[in-house]
C-alpha cells in the first residue's frame, strides 16, 4: 500500500492510499481519508497543534509545491 498527504487543513488531514503490488505499478485499488482533529471536552473541530504541523511538514512538502504554482 502506498499512503501520502492530500490535503491538511486547518482542523482536517486527507490522506490519499493505494493498493499495488510491491513489484509492480498496477493499481488494485485507491481511496482517501479524512480525518478531523476534535476537542474531547467541546467535541467540535479544532485546530492542528504548531507541533503536530512541525511533525507532518517533511510528508506534505508537495502540497507546499503545488500551492506556489
């Protein structure tokens, strides 16, 4: 399977997935998935932490890339 960073948003991360051989690129399978930060106590979105962005930063440099153009 290989997985990578869509998207990161303010409060929501989308990664995209597929599903391939590991010796060939013949795709079985793709998809997405979202996920949204919630507070525990308000159980409302919140925003991503500056660490959690710090941490995830070297995984969406292509989003970074692609935004510039």
């Amino acid at each position: 399977m290989r997985v990578w960073v869509e998207r990161l948003g303010r409060t929501s991360l989308t990664f995209g997935m597929r599903v391939m051989p590991l010796d060939e690129d013949i795709e079985h399978a793709s998809g997405r998935r979202t996920v949204v930060r919630v507070d525990p106590e308000t159980k409302r979105p919140c925003a991503w932490t500056p660490t959690f962005r710090a941490e995830i930063a070297p995984y969406c440099a292509h989003i970074e890339a692609e935004a510039s153009q």
